[in-house]
C-alpha cells in the first residue's frame, strides 16, 4: 500500500511505542541476558488473528448504500461494506475491484477491467453488469443518487457498454477531465439485488445490505449498534479482525469515558481532549490532514440573508483568528480558511475576499441594508464540542455589530434533515464540514442553481456555466483560472463562510496494529479497515 504523508503517525510496533508530544515512555525492548544459566526470551507483541474493533457513530446510519451516502457515519459504514473500483489521490491511483483504467486517445472512451473472481457478499459474483446497473442508477434522475452530476457532462449522460463480463467500456458525450477520479470513487451495488426496485433510496433491502468490502452486515439495532462481520472472500485477503462494531454514542463525553474503559477501541477527538489522551499509556493519538473545511453555511430561505450586504456584513463581524485559537488551540491543529476549496484540492487558491475581521465595515453594511436589528438563529450538531465552541464565540463577536444569534444545538439526524432541505426554514445559518476531494468539479453539487445538494438554495447562472467549462478545459493553465475565479465569485456572494481547515485527531487503543497498511483517511477514520489487527 502507498506511503502516506502524516503530521504525526504513532504506531504500536513490535518493540517501541512511538508518540506524537514525547510526553510517553517509550516501552524498553526487552533482550535476553545471556549472564545468567537461564536464558530468558524477549517477550513482545505478537499480531493476532481476530477480535473486535469497536468505534463510536453519534447516531444510526443513514442509508446504508453507497448511492446515497453523504454523511460522515453512513460514509463511514458503507466504505466497510462496498469497495470502490479504485481511489485516485495526491499520491496516485490505488485499485480495488478495479485491475485497470485505460482512457482513449481523445479522452471519450475509457475501458474498465475488474479483477476476477470477486464475490458479493451472498457468494453472487460481482461483474460488469452491476458496474453498468450502478452507473444507470446515478444517471437515472428519479433515483436522486447523489454523485449524478459528475457522471452528467453538459446534460448528457455517460454511457456504459459491457465488452464481457469483466470488461466495460464507458462512453462520454464530450471530453471530461474529471471523469476518470470520479468514476474510481464508484461502490458498485449488486444488480441481482436491486433491479427490481423502482425507488433504490428508499428500498427495504438498504436495511441489510450485500456488498463487496472486507466486512459485511449482520445486524442493526437501531440507536444501539451496527455490526460487520469479516467476508472471507475478500478479494484482497480475509480481513485480520473478526468483526466491527459502530456503537451508537451521541454524548462526546460518554464516548471518551467509554474509550478510556476499553469498551471502545478508536475515536476522533478534539484538541480539547489531546492532553488527557497523550497522558494514557494504552492510547496512541494520531494526527493527519482530512482535506477537510469547516465552514458556516447562509440558508437563503431566510428573506433577510438573500440580501448580499447582510451575507458579507456578518463575515466581517467574524474574527477568524479568534475561532481557530478559541475552538483548536492553535494552528497547529487547523489552519485559517479562506476559500470554499481546501488547500489540496487542485487549483486551491487564498487569492479571494479574506473578509477580515472589521467591525465598522460590518455595522455600515447592516444600516445600508435597514438590517441593523437583525436576529439569526443558527443550528449544529450537539454533540459537536468544536461546533459548540464555534457558535459560543460567534455569538459574542456577531452581538458587537448588532446581530442577535440564538444558537440550536440539534441532535445528528434531525439537524441533516433540516439542513439538507434547500426550503427549511427552522433555521437561518448552520455550521457544516465537508471533504470533497482533490478535483474541484467534486465541489460542483454544493453550488450549482437547483442541485438537490445545493441546500443554500444558491443560484448564479455565470457560475453554473464556469463549471461545466471546468469540466471540459483540457488546458491545464485556462482550467486552473476557471476554479480560481469560482472560488473568487463564491467568496463575494458568500454563501458559505470558511472558518477552518482542521487536523483529524484519532485516539486509538495500543494494542492496535496496521495503522499505516489501514491509511488513516477522511471521513472514514481508516480506508481500508481488512488491514488493522490486534497485538497481543
């Protein structure tokens, strides 16, 4: 598996516990005396087969099939259960079901090969069919799948074409440059399953899922638990643990006390918590960049935030700075935003309106407006200590211009509910995080006039128009000021204030291994969970 780039990487290793602060003892290799008439043998950790990995999730899932998955614990769920076809990064291309990927010479052709011998988890095997099955389902616009606009160019949809069983040919109505990247982030569904379903978000059989990753679906008890259990047809190799367990733990508290117990085996933490968890000597903590921005997003159902000037006077109320060191310490944990796009998504750029703090400037833009009263309610998940410190400092800062904001700390499901519904008016602004990835076309669905992912209810037809040119620029240089240019028009309508771009931080217990093979990763914690196991 390939290298990765890591802030700090502390692995539980045969001989030596490495940390990330120095403020742990490493373990003393233990060496034979060979003084004495008796010799006695070093004893160190041994990897072991099987056990239980059991990791927190702040609510039940939502729709277990990849088609429809967009948040973290449903994301995280499925990438256990469904492999990609393969995963293209900063470091290159790394193939799942997927042996190959060939472009033709003029970019409109690309020829699929999957591996052979690769089964579902009901023991069906998985083949071209259900590649094509899967891509017609995205493409199909009553199934509402929530990757359809990267396998849409210009209107027209990308068209697949089975050579033989393990062979597809996909054919695009024009060229486009991000169609290779996002046809790797592709989880087939099992065609022998679904084909019959009118409505795939909607199906009973999302509820027992059959896929084709290193873990498979035994039960769910809803608000207590998901567990997978090891496929042992696994096209790369029975997985080194028995079984996952998603525990259902809303109270971030409670899920650190569980951690710190033993009754739980990994979690992310916040800044808040690394002193307490660097101190225990059966955690390991580590840290690495998730792509990740955390931001505040304006839900334009509210009259008064379709006015632009309120927009921008409330990010100039915001001090930035003050947020990053309040809620994460210091930039060593997260780094200042300024654009929609995060630093290692391709043509990222900082050359946009920064909105730095300015009092005045925000309190003339509210009296042009006839806003100089304004009340704000602004919603986040509860459970979230950074969200929380993020509206706790907001408010003090945004009451200094005149701006009233209420806060509504929601639980997990009913805040996504409402927040993904463009027309809810329960509230007016939320915080939010995204990973979209390395290609900028990913960012398209948040911001394009009437996609159903555009729940800022945002429209600008110029801007709808700059992404489809995105899509089909081959020059490298004109794609590069096509991106940049809509980051620049995205800050200055601002619909979406960037606050951070956070380090993710998971404390795991010691007596877990494989932590580089699994690749820490965003969202998921670990991509490929079938390669950690447990020492002993």
């Amino acid at each position: 598996m390939k290298n990765k780039k890591w802030l700090v990487l502390l692995l539980a290793l045969v001989m030596v516990v490495s940390t990330a602060c120095g403020n742990k003892t490493p373990i003393e290799e233990q060496t034979t005396d060979t003084s004495k008439d008796t010799a006695q043998e070093s004893v160190a950790p041994q990897k072991v087969d099987g056990g239980i990995l059991i990791l927190p999730i702040g609510s039940d899932p939502n729709v277990m099939n990849p088609l429809y998955a967009g948040d973290r614990v449903t994301m995280t769920i499925n990438n256990a259960i469904f492999s990609p076809l393969y995963v293209v990064d900063e470091q290159g291309t790394e193939f799942y079901l997927a042996e190959s990927i060939t472009p033709s010479e003029d970019y409109l052709t690309y020829t699929l090969k999957l591996k052979s011998g690769i089964k579902w988890h009901d023991g069906e095997d998985l083949n071209a069919d259900d590649v094509i099955f899967t891509l017609n389902s995205i493409t199909d616009e009553k199934q509402n799948a929530n990757s359809r606009g990267s396998f849409v160019i210009n209107g027209k949809p990308v068209e697949a074409k089975k050579i033989d069983d393990l062979t597809v040919e996909f054919v695009l109505p024009e060229i486009s440059v991000p169609f290779m990247g996002s046809l790797g982030g592709l989880r087939p569904i099992p065609q022998h399953i679904f084909e019959a379903e009118a409505d795939l978000q909607k199906s009973p059989k999302n509820l027992e899922p059959i896929g084709s990753g290193p873990f498979k679906f035994k039960e769910m008890k809803s608000g207590e638990k998901v567990e997978l259990v090891r496929f042992d047809e696994y096209f790369d190799g029975k997985a080194n643990l028995e079984s996952v367990v998603f525990r259902v733990i809303a109270d971030p508290n409670a899920a650190n006390t569980a951690l710190l117990n033993g009754e739980l085996s990994a979690r992310y933490i916040t800044t808040a918590d690394l002193d307490k968890f660097n101190s225990e000597e059966n955690i390991n903590v580590v840290t690495y960049k998730e792509g990740m921005l955390n931001n505040m997003v304006f839900k334009l159902s509210n009259k008064d935030l379709q006015n632009e000037d309120i927009r921008k006077a409330i990010a100039y109320g915001i001090n930035r700075a003050e947020l990053v060191t309040g809620v994460y310490k210091s930039e060593e944990y997260a780094e200042q935003a300024y654009s929609v796009f995060v630093p290692s998504t391709q043509f990222h750029t900082n050359e946009v309106e920064k909105y730095e703090y300015n009092v005045e400037k925000a309190k003339e833009l509210l009296k042009g407006a006839g806003a100089e009263n304004l009340k704000l309610r602004l919603a986040y998940i509860n459970s979230s200590k950074e969200n929380e410190g993020f509206g706790l400092i907001m408010q003090q800062q945004l009451k200094e211009i005149g701006v009233e904001l209420e806060l509504i700390p929601m639980e997990r499901g009913a805040f996504y509910d409402k927040l993904l519904d463009a027309s809810s008016t329960d509230f007016d602004l939320a915080f939010n995080g995204y990973v979209m990835g390395v290609e900028p076309n990913g960012y398209k669905p948040l911001f394009r006039t009437g996609d159903f992912n555009n729940f800022m209810a945002y429209e600008n037809q110029e801007l709808d128009a700059k992404w489809e040119a995105g899509v089909v620029e081959t020059d490298e240089a004109k794609r590069a000021e096509i991106y940049e240019s809509i980051q620049k028009q995205l800050m200055d309508d601002m619909v979406v204030y960037p606050i951070a771009y956070p380090n993710s931080i998971v404390a795991i217990s010691s007596e877990f291994g494989g932590i580089e093979e699994a690749t820490p990763a965003p969202i998921f914690m670990f991509r490929d969970l079938s390669k950690l196991y447990i020492m002993k």
